[in-house]
C-alpha cells in the first residue's frame, strides 16, 4: 500500500509541468482556434533556456527566479511568433496556421541545435530540495512534494485570472463569440497577441519546473505534444478545469502503467482518450463545439466544376510527359517521381475528406501503413503474389477504415481529428510491438515487385497507372452526385438532412472510400521499396499528408497533389544540407504568409485577377 501511495504521489508530480503546458495550449485554442503544435517547442526552450539562468543565478532566489524569468522569456518569443507569423494569416481557411506551427517547430529546432548543440542538458537540482522525505517507509523526492503543492495554486491563480479580472472577461467572451467581441470594439489582434504570450509562458514555466526531474533535450517537444493534446482533448477544448483533472490522470495512469504494464505505456493515454471521447464526444468538462469551417473562412467557395477543355488538355501535357520521362531520365529521376505520385494520392485521399467532407484526420497515417502493410504481411508471411497482394491493400485499408470511422464518424472538428489520431497509434503500437508478425522496428523487407515489374521503367508506369488512376478515382466521385451530398453535409448539415441526405452514413463511405485510396498509395510504396517499417504509420506521416493539404490549397481540388510535389521536391533538395529543418521551416512559413489560400488557390485567385483586368481594358 505505501508502495502504490508512492507511486500516486509521482503521478501528481509529473502532472505539475504536463498541466502547465496544457493550460497554457487550452487557452490558446478557446480563444484563437489555433491548432499550436508549436506548443511543445515552446516547452523546450523552456527548459533550454532555464538551464542557461539557473547557472547564471546561484541559490534559492536565483532558482525560482530563474523559472519565473524563462516564463517571461518565452512568453516574448510567444508574442513574436504571433505577430510575425500567425497574425497575417488569422483570415486565412480554419485549421491554415497548423502549417505555420509547424514551420515554427522546424524553425525552433534548428535554432535550439546551434544555440545549445545536441547533448542532452542536465537540469540543476533545487536547492534546499535535494533529497527524499520518507512516507509510509517510502522515499519521496522532496521537489516531488513541492510540484504537487504548487500545481493546486497554480490551477488556483488561473482560474481568478479567468474568472475575476477584465482579461479573463475578455479570453472568455472571446472563447464564445471571438466575432461579437470585435463588434464591440475590444482589439482582437492585442488580445490574441496577449492570449498565445501567456499560453507560451505557461508552457516556458512548465519546462523549467521540470528540469530538476528531467533536464533538456532536442526531442523533449515531440516526446510532450501528443501527451499536451490529450489532456487539453480529454479535459475538454477550452475547460482548465478539464486540463487540471487530466493532467492528474494521464500522470497517474502513466506512472502505474510504467510499473505494472509496460507493454501498454506507448498507448495507454491514447486508448483513455478514445474511451473519454466515445463515452463523453466533447471530453470531461467541454462543452458541444461550434462547428468550424475547416477550409471555408472567407469568401464563399467557387462551386467547383469538372476542367474545362483547357485543363484539360493541361492535364493531358501533363500526364504525357510523365509517360515519356523514362525517355531522358535517369533512374534517380523515376524514383523520385514515383514517391511524388504515391505521396501525392495519399496527400488526395485526405483532401477527399478534409476539402470536401470537412473532416480533419490526424490519423491517415493507418491507412497508408496499414495498406502497405497488408500487402508485405501476405507476401512476408505466405508468400501470396505480389499481385494479389497489391489488390488486398486498399481491401483491407478500406475495411480499417470502416472499423475507425465507425467510432469516429459522429464527432466533429478537433475532437474528431484527435479520436482518429488514438486509434492511428493503436494500429502503430500493433505494428511496433507485435514483433511475432510484424517483426517491430525491424520491420518487413524482402517485399519486391513481380518479375515482370522488377525493372526501374516497368515500376514507375505501374506506380503511374495506379497512382494516377487513384487520383482520378477521387475526382470522379467529388463531381457525381456522391461528392455534392458529401459537401451539402460540409456546409449546412441541417438543411441536408432535411433535403433528405443522411450526412453521417456519407461522411463514412467517404471516410472509408478516403482509407481505401490512402491504402492503394501504401501498396505502391512497399512494393517501389521493398520493405516497409513502423515510421510509415507515426504521427509525424499523417501531418506531412495534412501539411501538403493545406500548403496545396484545402479549397482547391489540385491542392493535395500539388502540396504534395512541392513538399517532395523541396525537402529532396533541403535535406542535403547541414540546417535543413531551419530552410524548409522558413520555406513553410513564407509560403502560408504569401499564398494565405495555398498554392493552388492563391495562383487560381491571381490568375482571375489578370483576366478580369483583361477583360476591363478591353
């Protein structure tokens, strides 16, 4: 009993920084519907920056002092990445600055590798907390206890700054109607500006505070951010109450699930979150979300219309050219094509659902690795024709895909995207640690095409056909009455069911339609490889899919497979330098700040523009 009273006590401990940084997210989504995976970074300098001032101001004042001063210090930078990248494009389509958060964490980690190098950081211990008090015979770190005493008063202090000052009236009613607030004549840029610096110093202070259990790290802000988005999910959007209950169950359960099950621990707050979601769709203390565009800010979409003869015949050049590269090119070439057209059609399957469903998956990633590894499994395990095993890829992507979606289906918005996140890292988990089958990390190799496609030119057309035709596949059905319904339930839910639509049963055959082509794209990279691994289904996967969507253009239905081929073509090139995270970062943030409506759309807008100013000279 003492044992598990100890361990409860190391639970609430490691809650104190994890509800710091979540409170500080929670806010930062309740008033500017920012998606911030930059949040973690934040986390990191942090800690980075705390080692610098806990050397510099020795004892118990310098300690505190120093926690308080790296809070300040990343509050500022928090109020600069605002203002420099996030304001410009606060118009832009809903769910747009997630690509500039995520251009910020490649920025923040190049940067945290020159400033402070690669070596881990040892955090100072606390002076005057050094050792252990015994309870019930059991030894407690006594910083253990002083994190669990402050984390109360720090719930305490936010909550009075919320629900008693004129800043907390302003963050509320902005979390409610961010609109009528401006109507009334509050400046929302300042408030903003204000509500991302607290919500980065609450993550600073976080970081600090944790550097006597744990130091700093180059990875410390990717191994934070899913547990972060969890806990802001299971608590409820925009409820710090929601955070604080749990931070405090999330440690905990992570504490004992270390101790007595550790198989589980790689997924053990995903499979809470998912049960959280499906019992209680809005999280413990949140409340029903308003239903966000996801793509359709601003002004009203262009319906969308089948090529004219000259896109067509764009196309048609297009598509030609591809056929004739094996002509003049070097084998390199083709491979890198062949990439390009598998990871533009898994970038157009989630556009499928994200620009016409509205429907924002973090978890595509199942789909693309579960395809890809169907496919090897047969092959690997029985040794079925390349053939038939391609042909089980979408089969069997498309039937995971029906098992998630029909959990996922009737949620909306960010609640939604973090459910099919959960369930994307159960299938990772699977895959990681089913060794016996899937063999873990060392993944299935050995899973080469037929004889007949073993050549580098008789691939690429094979890759071609399927990819393409994959793609086409996709735009067919946006143009037939399927893909009208499908954005008739984007749009205005309620007048579609009253016109007849049964708006969820759509949003799951597309969902499903969506896993299948996502698996189609997975059987053409496992076999253009020859092996696949667990990497192809991590988190990081689903949001280069998400990033492309949104880079492309999520209004536009070129978007996916254009963000696609420039994100290819880009880090390609990037990745052979040095600071490649820092370029591709930037190229990433100038690209939202230039082209607010992607790529695709910004060119589609600019290209109106110059005949509507043709057509007035004449």
């Amino acid at each position: 009993m003492a044992f598990f009273f100890a361990q409860f006590l190391t639970g609430l401990a490691n809650a104190a920084a994890l509800f710091l940084v979540a409170s500080g997210l929670s806010l930062i989504f309740g008033v500017t519907r920012i998606v911030n995976f930059a949040h973690g970074s934040f986390y990191m300098l942090g800690a980075f920056i705390g080692v610098v001032l806990m050397d510099l101001l020795p004892g118990h004042v310098g300690f505190w002092g120093a926690i308080l001063l790296t809070g300040l210090a990343v509050g500022l930078i928090g109020a600069v990445v605002e203002m420099v990248v996030l304001r410009p494009i606060y118009r832009a389509p809903e769910l747009f600055q997630l690509v500039a958060t995520f251009g910020v964490i490649l920025v923040i980690q190049d940067l945290a590798l020159m400033i402070w190098g690669a070596e881990d950081r040892l955090g100072p211990r606390a002076p005057g907390l050094r050792g252990v008090w015994r309870i019930f015979d059991e030894p407690v770190p006594k910083y253990d206890i002083v994190l669990i005493a402050i984390t109360p008063v720090i719930l305490f202090a936010l909550w009075y700054l919320i629900a008693r000052t004129r800043l907390g009236v302003l963050v509320r009613a902005a979390t409610q109607d961010r609109e009528m607030v401006g109507a009334l004549g509050v400046n929302q840029a300042w408030l903003f500006t204000g509500v991302f610096a607290l919500g980065s110093a609450l993550a600073g202070l976080g970081g600090a505070l944790q550097l006597p259990k744990g130091g700093a790290d180059l990875l410390m802000d990717f191994n934070i951010i899913g547990a972060v988005f969890v806990v802001v999910v299971i608590g409820g959007m925009g409820s710090l109450p929601g955070a604080f209950i749990a931070s405090v169950l999330i440690s905990v359960l992570n504490v004992f699930g270390v101790t007595y099950l550790p198989q589980s621990t790689l997924v053990l707050m995903y499979v809470v979150m998912a049960v959280v979601l499906i019992v209680r769709p809005y999280g413990l203390l949140g409340r029903e979300e308003v239903a966000g565009e996801h793509g359709q800010v601003g002004a009203p979409e262009t319906p969308i219309r089948p090529y004219g003869r000259k896109g067509m015949a764009l196309v048609a050049v297009l598509l030609a050219l591809l056929a004739l590269l094996p002509v003049f090119a070097e084998p390199f070439v083709l491979t890198l094509v062949v990439d390009m057209v598998v990871f533009a059609l898994f970038a157009a399957s989630l556009h499928f659902i994200l620009g016409s469903g509205g429907l924002v998956s973090f978890g595509h990633a199942a789909f693309f690795g579960g395809g890809a590894y169907a496919a090897a499994l047969l092959v690997y395990h029985t040794g079925t024709p390349m053939e038939l095993a391609f042909l089980f890829a979408p089969l069997a992507a498309g039937l995971l895909a029906l098992g998630i979606g029909w959990f996922c289906i009737r949620l909306t918005g960010v609640y939604f995207a973090m459910l099919t996140l959960a369930f994307s890292q159960l299938v990772w988990s699977l895959a990681f640690q089913w060794r016996s089958v899937t063999r873990g990390d060392d993944g299935l190799v050995n899973i080469w095409p037929a004889e007949w496609l073993s050549g580098d030119i008789a691939y690429y057309y094979f890759a071609l056909a399927f990819g393409i035709g994959g793609i086409l596949v996709l735009r067919h059905v946006i143009h037939a009455p399927f893909g009208y319904a499908l954005r008739a339930g984007r749009d205005s839910p309620r007048q579609a069911e009253a016109t007849g639509i049964d708006v969820k049963r759509v949003q799951f055959a597309a969902f499903a339609l969506a896993g299948a082509m996502a698996g189609l794209a997975g059987g053409i990279f496992v076999f253009s490889k020859g092996s696949v691994f667990p990497t192809e289904l991590e988190i990081a996967k689903s949001f280069d899919a998400l990033i492309v969507v949104f880079l492309g253009g999520v209004k536009t239905l070129a978007g996916g497979v254009v963000g696609a081929s420039f994100m290819t073509v880009v880090e390609d090139w990037l990745v052979r330098l040095e600071y490649w995270r820092l370029l591709l970062g930037l190229v990433i943030i100038a690209v939202v700040i230039v082209m607010p409506e992607g790529i695709v759309g910004t060119l589609r807008t600019l290209w109106r523009r110059l005949r509507h100013s043709d057509e007035e000279a004449v």
